[in-house]
C-alpha cells in the first residue's frame, strides 16, 4: 500500500550540486519503485517522513508560481535526483508533464533520468525541445539499469518496470531522435549483467554510464545484504568483504573489466567507480 498525499511547494527549482547541471528538479517526494539499493533514503529526514518506509509513500508537488526563463533560461535542469518523474502516479497527476511545458517555454534544457517508459507519453514535447526556434538544444533522456533481467530486477527493484520495457522506450526515442542515454547503475556485484547490458544497449544509446553499487549508509546497506541473503546467499561472503571489510581492488578490477567490454563493442562510455 503506498500513501500518496498533495503538499504545497514553493517552487520546482534548486540549485544543483551536479557537475554540468545547473538546477535539479523533483516534482514527487519520495518514489514508488521501492528498489532496495536506493541511496534517497535520506530525504526521509527533511521531508516529515521519519519512521515511514522508503518506497511506500509519495508525495505530490503543487506549486503556485510558474517558471519563469529569468530562472531557467539556458540553464541545465535535471529531472530527477532523488525521485522518478514517471513513476506510477505522474499517469495520474501530470506534474513531470507539466514542469517539461515550463521549462520548454522557459527555454530550458533538460535531462531527465528514469526507470519508466512512461516518459514515452511526453514524446511530443521532447521533440519540440529539439526543434524549438529551429535551433538545436540540449534534451536528453536516461535510463538506469541494475540488471537485464526482468526476473532479477523484481527482486531488486520491486515496483519499477522492468528492464525490457526500457530497452525498447530506448529504441523508440533513439528512432525518433531524441538523445537516449543508459546508466548502468548501481553495478550490483555479480549479479548486473554488464557484458549482456552493453551488447543490448549500445545501439540504441548514444552513451553509457556505469557506477557502482554504494552502501555505506548503514540503513542501504542492512537492506542490500537482507536482500543478497534471501536471494543470492552465496555471496553473502563476496559482499562482506567488498563492503564491511573493505577490500581491496574490486571496483578497480570491474573497473578495467567495463573498459574492455566497450571498447571491445566501440561504444561512447563514461565510468564513475
């Protein structure tokens, strides 16, 4: 059961910490997909969620004051860092629809992250970001992935859609010229299918990214070790080592592994481990 509820927000805009990203922008509070890697678990602190449980609640974003191109003119905006925009409710309530009409008046650029075909709804718009003024500009739009496949990922990410569904919103967008990304991320320790995940993807994006599995928050990582013990047991040792003792040399040796596999397949890659 996840409980939903309306809030009142002042504006849909922050100032981004993000590396070439200039505003981010999250029109939920919390998200539905309930993966059980998910680092957003400490938006419970400032949003009034305290002893709720991450995944089973979402908040619904109104705001009164429309964007305007002094805030948002040229500028970079992601959507989302600490939420999906097209999670199940944005069927209902339209707010990811309506932040993209802004910001496309606004003369906003947009790059959206998501789990959800969803996004394939608002097709007429991310077009039009492209053909705005006859000029090109910057829209992109990003799938993540934990694994390809279906089964695994719900387990792992138990009210997203599965992984075949964004493989083929992927192909839709890349056929109708919008800029589709994927983000290999996180890297679960031999359970994300890297190699298979690059050969499914790499003609239908225009770049993949790859990092890493991060669980030093003590609640994440109780989370992702009572998951690998109910469904990968065998390497309960594996993720042990790897993240309560520390060792050594993991991610460098994936690391070089990833490097291979796309050159190997001659694909545009950026690695964050």
């Amino acid at each position: 059961m996840i409980k939903v509820r309306e809030v009142l927000a002042r504006n849909l805009l922050t100032k981004s910490g993000i590396p070439s990203v200039d505003i981010v922008s999250n029109p939920y509070i919390g998200c539905p997909h309930k993966c059980v890697y998910c680092y957003a678990e400490f938006m419970k602190r400032f949003t009034g969620h305290l002893g709720e449980t991450w995944g089973d609640f979402v908040d619904v974003k109104f705001c009164d004051s429309k964007i305007t191109p002094r805030r948002a003119f040229g500028k970079t905006v992601m959507i989302s860092s600490v939420t999906d925009p097209y999670n199940q409710f944005e069927k209902r309530y339209k707010k990811t629809r309506k932040l993209l009409e802004e910001l496309l008046e606004a003369g906003a650029n947009v790059e959206i992250i998501t789990k959800s075909d969803l996004v394939l709804r608002d097709l007429d718009l991310l077009k039009k970001f492209i053909s705005r003024d006859g000029k090109k500009s910057s829209v992109g739009v990003t799938f993540s992935f934990s694994t390809s496949d279906d089964s695994v990922a719900k387990l792992a990410e138990e009210r997203s859609p599965a992984p075949s569904k964004r493989i083929s919103a992927l192909k839709l967008l890349k056929k109708e010229g919008i800029p589709a990304f994927a983000f290999i991320s996180p890297i679960l320790p031999e359970i994300t299918d890297v190699d298979r995940l690059v050969k499914l993807l790499k003609n239908i994006t225009d770049e993949i990214w790859f990092d890493s599995l991060n669980i030093h928050n003590p609640i994440v990582f109780r989370k992702v070790m009572n998951f690998i013990k109910e469904h990968f047991p065998n390497l309960v040792p594996l993720y042990r080592e790897i993240y309560a003792e520390g060792m050594s040399g993991y991610w460098e040796d994936k690391r070089s592994e990833i490097e291979k596999i796309c050159r190997k397949e001659k694909i545009s890659f950026k690695i964050f481990i």
